[in-house]
C-alpha cells in the first residue's frame, strides 16, 4: 500500500491524493477510511461532492462512497453525516434537489452528495459547483486520467479538496 496521505503540485494548484486499498467488514473502522474523513475535514465544509473521476464503475459507486465515509465521520464526530444520492437526478429535478441541499445546509447538517461521471449527466457539474466543495473519487484500473482531467476541468479545479484512489476489491467488498 501507498502512502495514504500525499500532497503534490499537479497543474500548478495542489492535490491530495489518498489511496484506499485495505477491506473490512466495517469499512468505517478502518484506518484508510479515517484518514480519508480527516482529510476531507481539514477544510470546512457543509457540503461535500463525491464525483468519479470518469466511466468505469457501476452507477452506486459514489453512493458507496458516501455512506462509508458518512459512518466514518458519524464515528468521528458522534453526530448525523447526511448523504444524499444524486446519482439519477433529472435535469427536471435539478432545482428541488438543490433547494433541499440548501435547506439541509441551513439547518446545519452535513451533507455528502454522492454524483454520477460528468460524461453521462448533465448536472454534475451543476450540483459541484453549487456545494461547499468536491472530491474527485476515482476507481483503480477502470478509470482514465483523461476522463480525470475532464471532469476537473468541467467543475473548476479550485472546487476540488483533493481526489480519494479506491480499488475495485474494497468498494464491492462494501456493498
């Protein structure tokens, strides 16, 4: 295993990198995971994007993501870590699910909204660049940096806290 946490200059802005690769049966629990919630707290937040890097995962990629990072932080912090799945929002719906984000935010929730690949959604982009923030996840082995470098591109490379490596063994070990 890598290093878990890493900084790095990556087109002149900088980039932490986490990379995930140990399994669990209580994911949460795990030190990876922990170090990937604590990451992700170093810069406040009240909502959070999880956006895959690119094509190559199964659709609830995202949401499996959030929910374990949910229970991470819920375990850190002792209160409720929301999640919501953005995953099959319709461009008709952009607007309520973005109301409710708002709505959850201003009643001081924590909210990690878990969103499908830039290539096949329309509102991704959207919904990242309306949030606190993002982080890009991507999938060892299925997914490419040009799709990486795409999506990045397309929500703003200053939207990101940094991008999270998970292999494909530890994600289907969760569902």
């Amino acid at each position: 295993m890598s290093a878990p946490l890493a900084n790095r200059e990556q087109n002149g802005g900088p980039s932490t990198s986490i990379e995930l690769s140990g399994q669990h049966s209580e994911p949460w629990h795990d030190a990876e995971w922990q170090r990937l919630w604590l990451a992700v707290e170093a810069r406040p937040w009240r909502s959070l994007a999880l956006i895959p890097a690119g094509d190559g995962a199964s659709l609830d990629f995202t949401l499996v993501v959030a929910m374990t990072l949910s229970r991470t932080g819920m375990v850190h912090l002792g209160s409720p870590v929301q999640v919501a799945d953005a995953t099959q929002v319709p461009l008709s719906q952009l607007t309520g699910f973005s109301n409710e984000v708002k709505r959850c935010t201003d009643m001081g929730q924590r909210l990690l909204i878990a969103l499908p690949p830039t290539s096949g959604s329309a509102i991704t982009a959207a919904i990242a660049q309306s949030v606190d923030a993002a982080v890009l996840c991507v999938l060892a082995e299925r997914m490419s940096s040009a799709q990486a470098k795409r999506t990045v591109k397309l929500v703003g490379q200053s939207r990101f806290l940094g991008s999270a490596i998970f292999h494909p063994h530890q994600i289907a070990g969760i569902r």
